[in-house]
C-alpha cells in the first residue's frame, strides 16, 4: 500500500491538515476523514455534480479530484457558505423556493449556484441552465431550483 | 480505487524521467476527468501517478511571437475561454471547450487530456485539426512537434510512447480575414457524447471570396476526420447557402461512422451533412464580421 502523505489545505477559511492515501479522491477525504459529509457521492465519476466543491474558487467534481491535489489549495464546502448561524441567500431561497425534496444534489447545487453568483450577480435564465447542466437533480425537475437561484441573485424571495 | 503512488514534478525533465522510469508503470495526470475515472473502474492500470499540473510550462497560455497560441498541456477549458483574445481568433476552439462537460469539468478538464485520450468523439480535436495545430512532445530523446492531425491513431490509441508527455499544443497564426465554428450533435442540451460533430475554417479574399476551407468531422470514424472533397467545392466560390449546402453533401460521404446506440451510420451521415452546413455559415459570417 502506497504511504499516507500530510496535506495542508484551507478549509472553509480554516488551515486544516490530513492524512490520506495517493488513491483517495477529495470527496472521500471530506467525508470520512474530516466529517465534512455535506458534499455527496452521487455517481463517482463525474456525471451528476453532487459532490460539488470550489477549489480555488472553482467549482469542481471532488470525486474527480485526487486528496493530495489539495496540498496549499482553498477548498469551499456546502458547511462554509452560512455565516454566522445565518443561511446565505441561496439557501433561503432553496429552502422557501422549494427548490428541494430528496436534497441530495442540493449541496453541489448550492455551490455551482454560489460560484456562479460569485460572478455574475445577475445572470439570465439561459446562464443559469448552462450553468448549472453538470449538476443533476432526479427529483425536483429543475424549474425551482432555477427559480431559487434568480431569486437569490435579484435579492427577493421566490 | 486501485493503489498507486504520487509525483507531481515541478519540471518537463522530470516529469520525463518518472514516466520512463522502467521500475513503475506511470501514467500522467492532468486534469483527472478521464483518467480517474478510467484508473476506479480498473480499466487502466498504474503504480504510479504522475500530475503534471505543477510545471510551469504546461501551465503557460500565451499568444506566440508570431501571433499564434501555445496551449500548455495543463491548461484547463475554463481558462481557455474566459481568455478574450483567444475568442476574438480561435473561436471555434472556444465553441469547443464551453461544451467539454459542464462548468465542474471544465474547471479541470485540459485540451491536452482531451487530445491524448484519444476518444472519437473528444471536442477539442476538430477544432485543433481545423487550425493546423502542432503537438509539441518530450520524451526520452528530447522534443519533437508532429500535427495534431496525425496525433491519434485509432480509438483511445495515440503516438506517444513510454516516457513521452504532451508539453504544449501550438496553433499557428491565423489570416485576419478567416473565421471558423465547432458544433456537435447530442441528444440532450448539455453534458453528453457528440452523436457526430463538425469544425470549419474559411478564408476570405478582398472580394470576399473563399480562398481556403478546412472541415474535420468528429465522432464518425475511428479518429478525426477532414472533409477534402467539400473543401476543395467550397474554395473559388462567394459564400451562399447553396454552397454551404452542397459541402454538406459532399462531406457526409467523407463520414465511416458506425451504428451504436447513439446513432445509426445513416443518421450520423445526415448530422455531418447539417453540422458542416451550419457551421460554415457561422464561419464566414465570422470572418466577415472581421473584415468589416
Ligand atoms: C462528466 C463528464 C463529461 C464529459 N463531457 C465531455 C464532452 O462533452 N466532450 C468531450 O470531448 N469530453 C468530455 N469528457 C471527457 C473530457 O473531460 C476529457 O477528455 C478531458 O478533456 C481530458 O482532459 P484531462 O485534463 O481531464 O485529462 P486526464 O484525465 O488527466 O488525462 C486523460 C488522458 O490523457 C493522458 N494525458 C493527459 N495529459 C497528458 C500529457 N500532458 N502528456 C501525456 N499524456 C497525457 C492521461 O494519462 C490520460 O490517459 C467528459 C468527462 C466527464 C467526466
Ligand atoms: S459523485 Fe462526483 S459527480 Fe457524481
Ligand atoms: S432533490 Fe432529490 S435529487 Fe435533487
């Protein structure tokens, strides 16, 4: 078996270390060794985005990404985006939208969402869909999460 | 997933000497979108990983002294086209990379992973093929540069040998009077394989008349393939509808596609007839919306 390496990363604004094995994908580290288990493995191959995480401000597939590419990287889970006991606007949207039932592709959701209003704080209804296409929901067909995401750009509830 | 171990070289030389190394079976990592996948399901395997996203060179994303672009091995999609100046001069690149995936896949997904995988279907390779890009690769022996054109050779198959990595992809400069476009064929509106897909180039003379053409068609034979006959109809001739419509014909019998469950060979033919169509006419209304 290949030796454990340390990995330093910046967690959800935090410096946070761990050990993990070559072959461990950031999604599996997330969850089974830093309890952070808000980010789903839905498909483990990269096709429905419930394990959506932003590295560096991007968001990417965390099953798809080796542990050990974290070394000195920021790393943005669903756990980091509420401040202070407060829901971030997409939340509540979410949450009054709907825009949920099973809610185990919300978390990537959440953060496609996030990363997108990060930059673009208004995009159209057609940005939204694009953007949100690597992000697969099997329960709510779609119409109120984008609705939700609107909402949360213009800043009124759905 | 299977056990392996880790490298990340900070330089090609090293890199290089991991890959040959005759004591690991290496394979490179870049962005991880096909190679993860393919090392958890055991259909490759590998002692040793080695990601390549640490050396500088495979990271550099700049315009050439000469005005065209070297493309680093590691650069991701995403970078790509949020890069105005490479929109405004290899459009059809960005057409393809805005569709490798979604936003997640792009974020890591390089055009180099895209082109060594090899697949017939990858996005990126019409439109490199269109531009007359050039691989550039180091191996054992030092570097060489060969055309992505002739990169591939057959399904998941490509040239390079053990020890070798994809430094860059260089595009030579482009004329400023040309214009070019990549569409693809699928079944949904995002995220899916290419049923059949088709890139083309055309240059304009001062009368506005096309001077040179290029079309590479994806997803219907083994690896990339360029429609010459169409090409050689279209070259002489002021731009019309009845022209883009008559290359389509011609490049539909340029198409070996196979019938497989995303497509039969007669539908294939038919989306490479309407995709060449369509994406001339977007690349010359390009090129002319450049010479205005
Ligand atoms: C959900 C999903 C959707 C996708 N959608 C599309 C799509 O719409 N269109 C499309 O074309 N593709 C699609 N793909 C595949 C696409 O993401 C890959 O082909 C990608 O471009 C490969 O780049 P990478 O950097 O991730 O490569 P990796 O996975 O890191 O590597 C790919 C292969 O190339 C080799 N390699 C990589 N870089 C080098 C180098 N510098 N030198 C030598 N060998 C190298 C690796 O060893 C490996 O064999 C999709 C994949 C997923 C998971
Ligand atoms: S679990 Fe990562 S994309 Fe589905
Ligand atoms: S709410 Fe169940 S998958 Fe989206």
């Amino acid at each position: 078996m290949a030796k454990k390496k340390l990995i330093s990363a910046k967690i959800n604004g935090e410096p946070r270390e761990f050990a993990c094995e070559p072959r461990q994908s950031l999604l599996e580290v997330l969850r089974d060794s830093l309890q952070l288990t808000g980010a789903k493995e839905g498909c483990n191959n990269g096709n429905c985005g419930a394990c959506t995480v932003l590295l560096n401000g991007e968001p990417v597939v965390s099953c798809l990404v080796l542990a050990l590419e974290a070394e000195g990287a920021e790393i943005e889970t669903v756990e980091g985006i509420a401040a202070g006991g407060q829901l971030q606007p997409l939340q509540q949207c979410f949450l009054e939208g709907a825009a949920l039932q099973c809610g185990v592709c919300t978390p990537g959701f959440l953060m496609t969402a996030k990363a997108l209003l990060d930059r673009v704080p208004h995009p159209s209804e057609a940005e939204i869909r694009f953007q949100l296409a690597g992000n697969l929901c099997r329960c709510t067909g779609y119409d109120k999460i984008v609705r939700a995401v609107q909402a949360a750009a213009e800043g009124t509830n759905p | 997933m299977q056990d392996f171990d880790y490298a990340a070289p900070i330089s090609t030389h090293e890199a290089v000497q991991l890959l040959a190394d005759p004591g690991h079976k290496a394979v490179v990592l870049a962005g991880g979108t096909d190679i993860l996948v393919l090392l958890r399901e055991r259909r490759r395997r590998a002692t040793l990983v080695v990601d390549v996203k640490k050396i500088a060179e495979l990271n550099e994303l700049a315009m050439t002294a000469d005005g065209g672009l070297f493309l680093g091995a590691a650069v991701p999609c995403s970078r790509i086209y949020r890069e105005a100046a490479i929109t405004e001069k290899y459009a059809a690149l960005v057409d393809a990379t805005k569709i490798i995936g979604g936003w997640q896949i792009q974020s890591r997904a390089t055009v180099g992973g895209n082109l060594c995988n090899a697949s017939p279907a990858a996005d990126s390779i019409p439109p490199l093929a269109i531009y007359d890009a050039v691989a550039e690769i180091a191996g054992p022996n030092g570097r060489r540069q060969m055309p992505v054109a002739d990169f591939c050779s057959g399904v998941g198959k490509n040239v390079m040998a053990r020890g070798d990595l994809l430094v860059a992809i260089i595009l030579p400069p482009i004329e400023a009077r040309s214009g070019a476009a990549f569409q693809r064929f699928i079944p949904r509106n995002e995220m899916d394989i290419a049923v059949a897909s088709a890139a083309s180039l055309v240059e304009l003379d001062d009368q506005g008349i096309i001077c040179k053409a290029r079309i590479v068609l994806g997803a219907v034979a083994t690896t990339a393939v360029r429609a010459s006959h169409a090409e050689e109809a279209l070259v002489g001739q002021p731009p019309s509808d009845e022209l883009f419509a008559q290359a389509g014909a011609l490049a539909e019998r340029s198409a070996r596609p196979i019938d497989d469950m995303r497509g039969t060979i007669e539908y294939r033919k038919h989306l490479c007839g309407v995709l060449t169509r369509r994406t001339l006419a977007i690349a010359v209304e390009r090129a002319q919306s450049k010479t205005q």
